[in-house]
C-alpha cells in the first residue's frame, strides 16, 4: 500500500511499497525501560504496519543508557541487524523510535536498505485515510516537513558514494532539484491551508453576525423524524426522490463530502462512545480523516474545552454519566469541524441539571443546529423554525410561535403546546401584549 504525494512521485522517495514490505522492527529500551514494555511497543507498531500493509518478520532490541547518536544502536547490534536483513530476506528495517536525520542516513549507508521509524509509518496511514481536501493537505505537509531534513542527510550520502572527484553528479544535481521542489510545496500547501483556515473563520464570523438557523423536528414516535436526520447525511437513502444539503446532492459520490458539513449526535450515547476512553472517542473522527497528529491533538483539546468536559479526557466512557456521555457525545462531533450539527434527541434521558448545561451548550455553539426531539419546552428555548411531521411526512413548517400557536395542528401531530409556550403567552396576555 502506498499513498504519494505530488512530490514524492517526481523524487522518487516512498515509505511503504506498493507490493507488501517484508521489515525487521529494532529499538532500544533505553532509561531503565524493562525489555517487555519495549516488547509492547513493538507488539503496537506491528500493528501499525499491518495497517500500513507491511509484514513483520523479525525483531531486535538493545539495552542502552541512551540511543547511539550515530547509528542509533551500537555497531555491534547494527552488523546482528545485517545479519539478519539476509536471513529473513527483508525488505527494509523500522525503528520504533524517531531518527535523527544523521542516524537515518548512517543506518542506510550501514544496512544497504531501505530504513524508516515509526513516524514515517503513522504519516503513511495517515495519508491512505485522509478523505476531506483538507486533510490531505495536511498530512502532505506533514509528510514533507518531516522528510526534508532527512532528504539532505540521505544526499550526503550519495556525495560519498560517489567520492573524489563528480561527487556533485547526478544523484546530487537531482537531490538539490527535490530540495528546491519540497520547499516550493512546504509554502504552497502552508498558503493554501492558511487561507483554508481564513475561509473557516469568515464563515465563523458570518454565522455570528447573522442570525444562527436552528431548526426543531417534532412529531410522534416513529412520525419520521430519525429516518429523516440519517438521511441528511447518507446513513440512509430514500427510496424516492433526493435529499440536498446546501447545492449537494446526497448520493454515494458525495456522501463523504456531505459528512464533512454535516455532524449526526445520535440518540444513543452508547452509539457513538466506543473506544477505550474520551480522549480516544473524541479523536477518532479526525483520525479517520487523515489528520497529522499535532491538528488531532488541537482538535481534541478544542472539542473538550467547547463542552466543557476537559476534565474527562483520560476517563473511560463507560465510567461517564448520562450527561457527560451526551456532552462527550457532542464533543466527538465538534472534532470534525462540520458547519451544521444534527441531534436525535439530544434531551432524551436526562436529569433536570443536565438538560439545562445541554442546553446551554448548544445555545453557545455557532453552528446551524437541526434538532429532533419530543422536548418542546427545549424546541420553546433554543430554536427558530419547526417542521412538525407525520406518518413519514412534513405536515408543518414555519416559525416556532407559529407552530405552538396552532393547537388543531398539534392535535393533529399528537402533540401538545408546551408549558413554556402557555406560560409566556400568559405572561404577556398580562402584561397587555396580546396574544403571542
């Protein structure tokens, strides 16, 4: 498996072959490390390359007080490392530690072999799962950021390769070409993701500007209202007609573009908490785009501070109540960085304290906020625009005071005014404002 970028192809230098890599893992338990955690570590960047689609076929580990800064290990276990490259007919060597530049290019000078780190290999899957256009340019940059340095050192090596006299030859001439091209790249993606993030944060200032669009979908259990929320964002399709988002068509071409404006809060805390803990939950929509680690890592802390929940990152979901499941719930969303936030009954569940932090969060959230709910006090609340539905179909649109004016629409829809709704237009029926 192999994911290039633009440069990478006309240089020439790659992480993992297309064909599957045949690799030997190596590191040093340095610092009084027992030799079994190194083994662990180990056991995780197998599966690292398993992702990556390499193939571990050996292991080796030095006890050191610190890392060689030449080789990284000592001679001795470099000529054992040779030794074995030839007897597992390996196809390049992985260290589980970051190398320096020196040490990659003296290990690639010593070993005669393609050698990476653990870095490399996480940019590597990063970039077989960047979807958004965004990420890509991420992980790009990423990508040649960290190899740059690398690069130089890598053409150090071919300077005494070629020794003496014409060591400026053409192995040298194309390196300063790639050295010149990675740099003119490194400016061109930081450009455009700048204006990337500019464009973001227009759009922020505009949402706050004008007035945020927060819509209520109300109706009976089993009116539609689910069905509705997943098709926005292509968990379902309709067996007629089209769903659109803003000008884009819901359809499997597009679904992942649709994905990234659109962020589903589901009913079921329990459907959207799955991993170990809420750090892990919270980062894994970004993981799955692609992200180099510092933006997931920027996005995680921003999610958690926005609902308030930093506090919980280390804790394993299961241990979280109904509440700080819902605003860790929120925050796995948050992450993604959508321009609407859709919520399946986002009150279901909770005690009177924690629908009231739940709605306070969402009032504080800039996005446009599409709500399905049987909370009509909450709808009262929080949202502008109402659409009630029926048997599968929208019997009512229009402005929320509208809508809970209407008692004959509401019978209709099974439902009732809200105690929030009668009290407001009693309270104003007093003050000798007229009906609401």
């Amino acid at each position: 498996m192999e994911i290039k970028s633009e440069n990478e192809q006309k240089s020439g230098y790659e992480v993992l072959a297309e064909t599957e890599e045949r690799v030997i893992l190596f590191a040093a338990a340095m610092d009084g490390v027992e030799v079994s955690e190194t083994e662990k570590s180990l056991d995780e960047l197998e599966e690292l390359l398993k992702t990556a689609g390499a193939q571990s076929v050996g292991r080796l580990i030095q006890s050191r007080d610190r890392a060689a800064s030449d080789l990284y290990l000592g001679r001795g276990k470099v000529e054992e490392l040779r030794s074995m490259i030839a007897m597992y007919d390996a196809t390049g060597v992985v260290c589980d530690d970051e190398l320096s530049p020196a040490q990659l290019m003296n290990l690639q000078d010593a070993l005669e072999i393609k050698v990476m780190d653990r870095t490399m290999v996480i940019l590597d899957i990063f970039a077989a799962h960047a979807g958004s256009y965004e990420g890509k340019l991420q992980v790009e940059l990423a990508q040649l950021k960290y190899r740059l340095p690398r690069l130089m050192g890598i053409g150090a090596s071919l300077s005494r390769l070629g020794g003496g006299i014409g060591t400026r030859g053409p192995g040298e001439t194309q390196l300063e070409t790639d050295r010149r091209h990675i740099r003119r790249r490194i400016d061109k993606l930081s450009a455009e993701l700048k204006e990337l993030e500019e464009r973001r944060g227009y759009a922020r200032d505009r949402r706050k500007k004008d007035s945020v669009q927060v819509g209520a979908i109300v109706g009976y259990t089993n009116a539609g209202k689910s069905t509705l929320l997943l098709s926005l964002n292509g968990l379902l399709t309709p067996s007629s007609g089209q769903v659109r988002v803003g000008d884009i068509p819901v359809t499997p071409k597009t679904v992942a573009r649709v994905r990234e404006s659109v962020g589903m809060v589901f009913q079921q805390a329990e459907d959207q908490l799955f991993m170990p803990t809420v750090r892990e939950d919270v980062a894994f929509g970004p993981l799955n785009m692609g992200l180099p680690p510092e933006e997931i890592r920027r996005r995680v802390e921003q999610a958690l501070r926005d609902v308030h929940a930093e506090a919980l990152a280390d804790k394993m979901t299961h241990h979280l109540s109904g509440g700080e499941k819902r605003a860790v719930s929120i925050a796995t969303v948050l992450s993604m960085s959508p321009d609407i936030l859709v919520l399946d009954e986002p009150s279901a569940n909770l005690d009177p304290a924690s629908r009231r932090t739940l709605i306070s969060l969402l009032r504080q959230f800039t996005h446009t906020k599409i709500i399905a709910t049987h909370d009509l006090d909450m709808v009262m609340d929080l949202c502008t625009r109402c659409i009630v539905m029926k048997d599968g179909s929208i019997l009512a649109d229009a402005p929320v005071p509208d809508i809970f004016a209407d008692r004959s629409l509401l019978e209709e829809a099974r439902l009732e005014q809200p105690l929030s709704y009668l009290l407001m237009r009693q309270e104003r029926q007093r003050n000798n404002f007229g009906a609401f």
